[in-house]
C-alpha cells in the first residue's frame, strides 16, 4: 500500500543524515525516504497513534533531532503531519481535490499557469489561519504553491518532473516560525524583520529554507542552506509594483542545456533574473570559459537573446509596462465587490493601472487587512485574476 501513500509533501530524503536512536545517524531509509519507526522518538509516535489510532503510517526526518513527518493513510481520507521532537503537532495537511480548492485559487491558477497539470492538494487541518498547499506540473517543471485561507500567494517554490519521493517535489513544511529554523539559518537573517518560512527536502534529503522577511522597508525572498549560506536572494515590492534583480544560483534547466551546448566546460560567474511586476523579463548569465567571461542573455522562456550586452539594461525587454496611481475611485466596482467580501475591513495603501505596450493591462491594489498586507490583481473589468500576501 506504501505506493498509495499521499505524496503532496513528501520529497524523498534518501541519504538523510540524521537521528539518534530516537536520533541515530544514517537512519534505515527505503527507496522512497522513509525511516523505521526505530530511528524516530517514542514521543512522536505516541502522538501519531493516539491521533490516528487506526492509520497505516509512514515516518520521514526532515530536521534531525527536530522535525519528523508523518504520512498517514486511513480507509477514505490521506492526510501528512509534522511534528516536533517532542510530539507536538506544528501542521497536518489532509487531502483534497482540485474541486475543493477556492475559487480564488483555481482562478490563479488558470491565470498563471494555463497549460498546468494539477497533481495533488492539501488543506491544513490543524490550527489557525487555514492554509492551502497546490502541487502543479507545467511541462517538465513542478510548483509546489501555498496559499492563504483568502487564495492570495505565500510562496512557491520550483522543482524538475521527476524527482525521488513523489511526483515532483513539494513543500515538505509550510509554515515554520523562526525558532524553528536552524541556528546557522537565525544567525544569517539577523537584522531581518522574520515573517515566515518553508523548508523542503531535495531528492538528495538535503534541506533549503524560503524565509520572507523585511529589512529597511524592504521585504525579501530569501532562499538559504541549513548551513545559514543564502543562495539566492529577492526583493519584493512592499508599497508599488517595480522592476526587481534576483541573484540566482541555479540556473533553469533550459538555460543549463543551452551552456553545455554552445560553452562547453562552462563555469557559472553569475547570473540575474530580471522581474518586472513579479513576472520574469529576462535571464542575464555571466560565465567563464577557459578563462574567458562570456555573457549570455535569454527571454522569460529561456530562448537565447543573440548581441546581449554587458547588463541587463543593455538589453531589450519582451514588454513595456506603463504604470499610473490611481484613486480608490477609479477602482472598478466589481473588484471593491470581491475586496469587501474577500478581505473585510480592507485599507487601501495604493492602486495602479498597468498598461503592456502602451494598452491597458490590469488593475493592481496594494491593500492591509490588520497586519496583513496584500497586492491582489484584477483585470479591466475588475475580476479577480490573482493575490499575493506581502
């Protein structure tokens, strides 16, 4: 039956260095990551069975001596548990079908990713606010999406097809607080204003952190090794929608296949990815070849852009965006319908029409609910097109 295990969260974590007894290293891992039941606390394990006194259960380590999951199987529902060290529950995600994702969500979904494969949903169960995880597969790439209980975006994180442990790979935790994150981690985001984190598991078991956090009136996307290393680094906008450059570390497979084609023995010096409105313009690569510093600049869909320049302002955009802030006026009834509904009690912080290419795009709203903020996007009309958590 382990085949039929729910797979939405789980990456294989073949090659865990992990546990003793209750945290041992090397832990007995199968091919898809599990661990015996001899490698995790009893204080876990009597959680689960007390929980889940009739489920068929299956044990992964996703932080030594700290963090272990559990895939639980019962007759009609499947459902993926985190837990502590200590048994405390910090999530539980259970099941669900496309049909019982929001409206909001699907709705982004189709925006986003038109040609997507929905591959499997999880809805938590466990606490509060609800929180929804969407595993999708466009082509050869697979998105592991978390949502918020309104639908708007918390973040996403991108995987090859294909990866050990399921189909693809998935947030393994949504949501940790920053006590839960490793001290090498906490260390290199101090001076930071924490706001949340996910961690996955790699193929390899190896674990990345996606820590949002805020510094100088600047809020950041920052992708980090548990040795407390940032791979990767992005600035979002936190009161106006801009251009962004967001360092990267590894390249899109597309653009790997490109190098090794056309330079080979190719050694990445650095490489960009140009964003405007949160949508990838470019790809500015700098690498060396025998010695030599070649540049290669490629589209949104990693098509090579022959003649590149030196930079990313040398080089032609896919489109020109025009932006203009507008009044709380101007706002389509429509979309101030789907704010009162959707996010009760909203303050406005900004509004903007956005024109591509010198026609009329959107409509983007910069809103705070409490101390929450959120973009959400509408189109001309003001139906809702997509949202995403500040």
């Amino acid at each position: 039956m382990k085949n039929q295990l729910l797979t939405f969260a789980l990456v294989a974590s073949v090659g865990l260095a992990s546990c003793s007894k209750e945290d041992a290293l090397n832990p007995t891992s199968d091919a898809t990551g599990f661990v015996s039941q001899n490698f995790v606390p009893t204080a876990v394990k009597t959680t689960v069975t007390n929980t889940y006194p009739s489920a068929q259960v299956d044990y992964y380590v996703l932080q030594s001596n700290s963090l272990y999951g559990a895939n639980i199987v019962l007759s009609n529902t499947e459902s993926q548990v985190v837990l502590s060290k200590t048994g405390e529950i910090k999530e539980a995600f259970t099941r669900i079908t496309e049909t019982e994702l929001p409206a909001a969500i699907t709705t982004y979904l189709k925006g986003k990713y038109a040609s997507y494969t929905f591959i499997h949903a999880g809805k938590k169960t466990s606490g509060t606010p609800i929180t929804y995880r969407v595993e999708i597969k466009v082509e050869d790439k697979v998105y592991s999406i978390l949502f918020d209980e309104t639908g708007a975006v918390i973040s996403t994180i991108e995987g090859k097809k294909g990866e050990k442990g399921g189909k693809g790979m998935g947030a393994a935790v949504s949501q940790l607080a920053l006590t839960d994150l490793p001290a090498a981690v906490q260390a290199a985001i101090t001076g930071y204003t924490f706001k949340n984190a996910v961690m996955r598991l790699d193929e390899n078991g190896v674990a990345t952190y996606h820590v949002h956090a805020e510094k100088d009136g600047k809020v950041w996307d920052l992708k980090l090794d548990a040795s407390g290393k940032i791979l990767s680094s992005e600035e979002e906008s936190k009161n106006d929608i801009n251009i962004t450059k967001t360092d990267i570390s590894t390249l899109p497979q597309a653009i790997i296949d490109y190098l090794n084609k056309n330079a080979a023995g190719w050694t990445l010096k650095n490489a960009v990815s140009v964003q405007k409105d949160n949508v990838a313009i470019h790809y500015h690569v700098v690498v060396t070849v025998g010695g030599n510093t070649q540049t290669y600049m490629f589209d949104k869909d990693f098509n090579y852009i022959a003649n590149a320049g030196k930079g990313p302002k040398d080089n032609p955009s896919p489109a020109n965006f025009t932006i203009t802030e507008i009044t709380k006026d101007n706002i389509p009834s429509t979309a101030i319908s789907y704010l009162d509904k959707t996010y009760a009690g909203w303050a406005l912080t900004k509004a903007v029409s956005v024109s591509k290419d010198g026609a009329a795009y959107e409509i983007e709203v910069i809103i705070t609910v409490a101390d929450k903020k959120y973009k959400v996007e509408f189109d001309l009309s003001g139906n809702f097109k997509s949202a995403h958590k500040l």
